[in-house]
C-alpha cells in the first residue's frame, strides 16, 4: 500500500494518507503521527478515489485489449490453417508440444513454491505459527497449503506430457513397429493430459471455494494479529514483535496490528486464491487445448501407412 500511496497521493499529504481505514480515531491519529494535521481522513479518501478509478479504468482496458488479442490470434490461427495446408498446421503443432507445455509447467511448479515454500505466503501460518494458532485456524490455513502440493502434481504431469510430447515429435514411422511405438506414446499423452487436467480443476475448485465467502476462516483477534503481523509487507502494522524463535508478540501487551482486522485477513486470503483460481484456469485452457490435439494426433498416426511394394 505504501508504493500506492505515493502514487495518489500528495507529496507533502503521506503521512495523512496512511491514517487506518477502522479501529482509530482519524484526527487522533492525525494528532500523534502527523504533527497535528487534521485533514487525514479527507486526504485518505480523496487518495481511495484516485485509485479507484485508475483501477477501474486499468482492468476495463485490459480485458478489452484481451479480448481483442485473443481474436486477432484466433483470426491468425484459422487464416494460416487456409493457407497452408492442415496436415502442415498439425505437424507443426505435434513438433511445438513441448515448447507449448513449457508455461504451464514452469508456472505450476512456481505456484507450488509461492504456496508451500516461500516464507512470506498464507498457507507458512500452520507451519511456522503452529503453536500459536488455535486448531481451527491451522485447520483452514493448512488446506490453502495442500493448494501448493497440487500445483507441484500438476507441474510434474505438464513437464511428463512434455516429454512424451518430444518423444511423439522425434519419432519418426518407417514401419509398423515405430506406429506402434508412436500410438502408444500417444495413448500415454492423452492419459496423462487427462490426469493433468483433473489436478488443475481440483486446484481451480478449491481456489475458488476457498477465494470466496462460502468458507470462513475462525481465528479470534489474537490470532488474527498474529497472521497480520507475520503477513505484512509494507510495514504497516504496529504492536508487532518478532522473536528469535519466529513468535510474535506484542509490544507493551497492546493489540497487534489494529491497523488490520479480521476482514482485511480474510481479503489477503482471497486474494491469494483468486490469483490461483485464474491461473488455474489458463492451465484448463492449456490442458484442454494439449488433450483435444492429443486425440487429433491419435487419428492421424492410425492412419499412417507404413506398407511398401
């Protein structure tokens, strides 16, 4: 929020701009951290609306401008099949496999460690703050984390399919055992495609349940200042404390991180999974796309022709 701030806010209005949205008295606030300003909760709102409205108007032209390259690269796609010839588009393709799996696989694998390994994501609170949580909150917590095992499964079943992809692009039929060897390469494609799209619709199902208000996180204040506090990025959380042996306490017993109450946890949660939820929805696309050229490819080498007179 800080780098938001100087954006769009005044220069010389920072500190009026930080004021908490809830919890605290804005010309309290204004009082103590701004050298007696008054004006904070105006210079606060006038900031919201500015951003607002750059946001606004930043994903309306994005998903036009989307929209528009989607078509022109279906337009392209249908145009250069007319030009040349299909069996031509489908050799290409069959040889691009790999290339074409190679963005879902690294994003799958990178999703998996934003998820489980990085130390400044949701799903580290049941590992690193286990004694300090009640059961409930690491039982919530922990299931966002299995999210990061299945974007590990589905960046192994990509990377297979990539090499089974190579495999189908490097051999060449000059008799019915290389038919063979190549069917059978194929089958394996298009189970492991199957495979691969039954992990990213898990994860794609359990992003978006778990990114809406259907499932509710339970953790009373103090663990939501815990997770507030262990959580935040840009500093703006005060009251917090961190140990040697990666606990959080309070400063002076005050509340933790009043500047952040349980519904900005929950945001920072959603967040998260709705990121996941949209990726997980490109990598459908992919897996789809890779599963439909996987049976196209099936007809193709049955009817090879390998006989010679």
């Amino acid at each position: 929020m800080a780098g938001f701030r100087k954006f769009f806010c005044a220069v010389d209005k920072q500190c009026q701009c930080a004021v908490p949205l809830k919890d605290v008295e804005d010309k309290d606030w204004c009082n103590s951290n701004c050298d007696g300003a008054e004006d904070c909760g105006d210079q606060r709102d006038f900031g919201i609306a500015k951003m607002t409205v750059f946001m606004g108007f930043a994903f309306t032209t994005s998903a036009i401008v989307g929209v528009i390259l989607v078509a022109l690269l279906m337009l392209a796609l249908f145009l250069l099949q007319r030009i040349i010839s299909a069996p031509i588009v489908k050799s290409s393709k069959e040889s691009n496999i790999p290339l074409w799996l190679t963005f879902p696989t690294i994003f799958s694998f990178l999703g998996g460690v934003l998820f489980t390994l990085s130390p400044q994501t949701i799903s580290r609170g049941p590992e690193e703050m286990a004694a300090q949580l009640s059961p409930d909150a690491q039982k919530g917590l922990q299931i966002i984390h299995y999210i990061g095992y299945c974007y590990f499964v589905t960046g192994a079943f990509f990377l297979t399919s990539a090499l089974l992809g190579w495999f189908i692009a490097a051999t060449t039929v000059l008799d019915s055992r290389d038919k063979t060897r190549k069917m059978i390469a194929v089958y394996l494609f298009i189970g492991m495609m199957v495979l691969t799209m039954f992990a990213v619709v898990v994860v794609l199902v359990y992003s978006l349940i778990y990114s809406s208000s259907l499932v509710d996180l339970t953790f009373n204040d103090d663990e939501r200042g815990r997770i507030a506090c262990f959580h935040d990025l840009a500093d703006s959380c005060s009251n917090c404390n961190t140990t040697n042996n990666n606990t959080i306490e309070a400063n002076n017993g005050s509340r933790r991180c009043p500047e952040w109450d349980k519904s900005d946890v929950m945001t920072l949660v959603q967040t998260i999974l709705k990121q996941s939820a949209a990726f997980a929805t490109i990598f459908v696309i992919y897996a789809f796309t890779a599963l439909r050229f996987g049976f196209t490819l099936k007809t193709l080498v049955s009817r090879y022709e390998v006989d010679y007179v």
